[in-house]
C-alpha cells in the first residue's frame, strides 16, 4: 500500500468503526483502547506513522494467501473495496475472498460471488504456544480480537465462513476455521451502532480504562482550577491511601531481607545450597560517561549555539497524594 492510497485509506477509515476497531470498542484489544479508537475517529489523535511491523503485516499477507492456497488448495482473489454496512457505522476492508470450486473469480465488479473470506495475520513465534491465545490449526480458538474482526468481515461480506492464516515467527502457518455466528454478529451490529451514537455523534469520549488514556484526555492541567471532590472520589482516596502505605510497610520488610541476604554474600558473587544458586550479588562492567558539552566547548561551539538548538518540551503531569507519610 503506497502513501497516498494510505492516506485516503485512514481518512476514509474515520466514517466508520473498522474491523480492527471492533476488538477495541469491546474492551478485548491488546493493541487499543475504546479511548484510542474516539480519539482517532474525532481527529483528536495524529496520524498513526508505519512501524516496522505493520509494514511487515502487510508484506507478509501475500505470502500468507500462498500459503493458505498450498496447504487448502483453494485459490484466493484480493478484494479491495472498502464495505460499508447498509445501516450500521461498520466499515472495513478484507484480505481476500475465496474462490469457489469451478469458479474464476470469487467478485465480479466489486459483487461478492463467495461465501468465504480470508484473512492473513503474523504473529510471534512464543504466542503460538500459548494455547489461552491461539488453538489448534482447523479450530476457532483464535483471539477474541481476531474472532471479532472476522465476524465483522463476514456481516459486511456476506460470507458465512471466514478463514484465518496466522504466520507465526516465520516458523509456522495455521489455519483456522470461523463460520457465521447470528448472535455475535447481531452483538456487534448493536454495539458499534450504539457506541457511535453515544461516542461520535455526541463526542463523547467512553472512560478511560488505563493511565495511557487518562493521559491523552488530560494531557495538561488548567492553572488555579480545583475540583471538590465527592464521595465517590473520597473513597478512591482512602483506598489509595491504604494501599500504598501497605505497600511501602512491605518494600521495608523486602529492603530488611535484601539488606540481610547482601551483608550474608559480602564479597562474594553468588549465595548457594548444596551447589544450586539461590542469589547472586555481582559487581557490573564499569561504564563510561561522555561530556559532550565539554568537548563542544573545547572545539569553538559557544553556549549561544547550544541555546539556538535547545527546544522546550511540554511538562508532564505529576500526580501527588498530600500529607502521604
């Protein structure tokens, strides 16, 4: 996908919840917030810049599709219309269609003529074992996130089956098998309806589940404002309160056992039990520190030049308890 095609892309993508945002607005992303995705849709965040591994997703699908024709046998076509749902603000683009049996083509001027999708991911090769993440090959025991998007893909294609081929670390290809699900389906048209009407349309943003998100709704504090606090608040404080002083009377029993296990190692680099290391206590490699002004200083620079390229960044918020002993 070359810039300008990805940047009409993402303008396109703020009309509408995608199928990646879908996994978000539920709560089950590990990548996103529902904060992020109301961020992005209302303009207020900048444009999300390529990493590394998202250019790798996309050069990676194509060899995916192959993979999925080697080991299925069905042939595969790229579908790149953006779908859009008659009536929900659900949106989204799919990887590839199936061709059916006996078929040439699986869309014929942007008609869908399938009823199977298919979508490409990567993966790393550790999360392939994890099996509260991913299942067996052929099953449907992929991410709720995944599970999500392709039920999303599927309501807007028509499709009663989705397939997911999952590269994972370059090592393996898995298959997974995700057929129509009414009730899902149906959840996730009256959830995305929902949330857009009570998010977008009245720019609200949903609460913030994270500090990430507190952060990027307050992003700076309005000089001499206070707010009273009520109840509800009060409470949160108390718990606070606790918590941390139960925590730092714990740090000092933790500090109190370290202090006593380092005065038992002394010079020694390791405490052991019957030749099984229990501790080490190892002195690091000495590092090494350059004064980088001073050597500017000893080629000519002035301090007028160090002013000249010296630029100020916005303070971060600091948040305090007072009277916290």
């Amino acid at each position: 996908m070359n810039a300008p095609d990805r940047g009409a892309w993402l303008a396109d993508r703020k009309h509408g919840l995608g199928g990646s945002d879908i996994g978000a607005v539920f709560g089950l992303s590990p990548y996103r917030t529902p904060v992020d995705v109301w961020l992005d849709k209302t303009g207020r965040s900048e444009a999300q810049a390529e990493t590394l591994q998202m250019r790798f997703g996309i050069y990676a699908e194509e060899f995916v599709a192959k993979e999925y024709t080697a080991q299925t046998g069905n042939d595969v076509q790229r579908y790149t219309t953006m779908l859009r749902h008659p009536s929900a603000p659900i949106i989204g683009n799919i990887d590839r269609l199936v061709i059916p049996d006996g078929q040439k083509r699986a869309s014929h001027k942007s008609e869908i003529r399938t009823d199977r999708l298919l979508e490409c991911k990567t993966a790393s090769a550790f999360s392939a074992y994890k099996p509260d993440e991913w299942g067996p090959a052929g099953s449907d025991a992929v991410p709720m996130a995944y599970l999500l998007q392709c039920a999303t893909y599927r309501i807007l294609s028509g499709c009663q089956y989705a397939d997911l081929a999952v590269l994972f670390g370059n090592q393996e290809v898995r298959i997974y098998h995700l057929p129509s699900d009414a009730d899902l389906e149906a959840m996730i048209v009256a959830k995305a309806s929902e949330w857009w009407r009570a998010h977008i349309v009245a720019d609200v943003a949903p609460p913030p589940v994270c500090d990430a998100d507190v952060r990027a709704l307050f992003p700076a504090s309005r000089q001499g404002i206070a707010v009273e606090a009520n109840e509800a608040v009060l409470h949160e404080l108390a718990i606070l309160r606790d918590t941390r002083a139960s925590m730092a009377t714990l740090q000092r029993i933790a500090d109190d056992a370290a202090l006593a296990i380092k005065v038992a190692i002394g010079d020694a680099e390791a405490l052991t039990l019957n030749g099984e290391t229990l501790a080490t206590w190892k002195s690091a490699r000495p590092s090494t520190k350059t004064d980088w002004r001073a050597i500017a200083s000893q080629l000519g620079y002035t301090q007028e030049l160090f002013d000249n390229n010296t630029t100020t960044q916005p303070g971060s918020r600091r948040f305090l308890i007072k009277d916290e002993k």
